[in-house]
C-alpha cells in the first residue's frame, strides 16, 4: 500500500512539473488595458503576461470592442488602439515578436476561451461573454 501511496505521489508531481513550464517564466504586468464598455455595460480587464526578460517592453495591442468602448487605466508598455467591433465580444491581435499570454476578465468572470499564449510573438484572440 505504502508503495502505491510513494509511486502515485511521484506520478502527481510529474505531471504538476509538466505542466508548470507553460506558464512559468512568464509575470502578469500591471498596466493591462481595461476596455470600458458603453452605456454602463461595465469594464473587460485584459490581463497581459510576458516573459520576464520584456517586462517594460513596449508593444502594439490592437483591440476590437463594441462600438462606445473606450480604453481606460494605466498602459505602460502597452500601446492600445482601439477599433469598433461586434456586442458582446472583445478582440486582441499584437504582434510583439516575444511570447505574450492574454486573459480577459469581465465582472470578476475569466470568459472563454480563457488564457491564449502566444508563443510565437503574433497573435489574436477573441473572448465573448
């Protein structure tokens, strides 16, 4: 029994350790782009992570939101341009030439399709709600 307990322990962190390196490397930023939503429709936060070596990098995010929004909060690093775009949906395309993860959260929500990597440094993602 003891050495299915040790073997089933040693399996549990092999996977932990497998996974882990798809995200380990990479620090949220803190000046990520809120997308505040016309009419009191509220504010889709996008959370930007890069690797730690390009923190403080700047970089071009091209937003697509419903026609109104508007980009409020901080964005250093982050240079926003934003573009009308359907309801109920939020659009991100960079093209950094470094890995860049995107999540977007909207009222305390992660929406769909949740965390987006991009490996490549190029990329668009687009979350709904």
């Amino acid at each position: 029994m003891r050495n299915k307990v040790v073997l089933l322990s040693l399996v549990l962190l092999l996977l932990v350790v497998a996974v882990t390196p798809v995200s380990a490397g990479y620090m949220w930023c803190l000046t990520d782009p809120n997308i505040l939503l016309p009419s009191g429709g509220g504010v889709v936060h996008l959370m930007v992570g890069v690797p730690k070596e390009y923190k403080g990098v700047s970089f071009t995010l091209d937003v697509w939101a419903p026609a109104g929004s508007r980009v409020v909060g901080n964005t250093h690093g982050i240079n926003v341009v934003l573009h009308e775009g359907p309801a109920n949906q939020i659009t991100a395309s960079e093209n950094a030439g470094f890995p860049v993860m995107m999540v977007a959260k909207y009222r305390g929500q992660i929406l769909p399709p949740g965390e987006v990597y991009f490996i490549e440094g190029s990329g668009t993602a687009t979350w709904t709600w």
